[in-house]
C-alpha cells in the first residue's frame, strides 16, 4: 500500500500527540520535511488536475 504523504504527516502527528513524552528533535524534523512535501504533493496534483481539464496552470 501506497501511503501519500499527507497520510504520512498524519500517521506521525498522531502518534506523537498521542505519546508527547515520547517526542524528539527527529520528529520535529520528520514533521517539518513532510509538512513541506505534503505541500508540494498538493501543490503539484492541482496542478497535474488543471493540466488534465485543459486549463492553464
């Protein structure tokens, strides 16, 4: 199974919110890295989507 990574930033918030005495600079980092390729994830399918209606990106 193919997880997007907006999945994955929510997999991790999860499970850090869930264990906060567990969380760590690393997931700090982890979070800030997906929170940004989620971005690019998103930004790139409206993208791909405009392309496919035949409207200008």
């Amino acid at each position: 199974m193919t997880n997007t990574t907006r999945e994955l930033l929510a997999h991790v918030l999860e499970r850090v919110s869930s264990r906060p005495e567990e969380w760590t600079v690393r997931d700090t980092q982890t979070i800030t890295r997906l929170r940004a390729a989620a971005e690019w994830e998103e930004a790139s399918e409206k993208v791909a989507a405009a392309r496919w209606i035949g409207v200008p990106a």
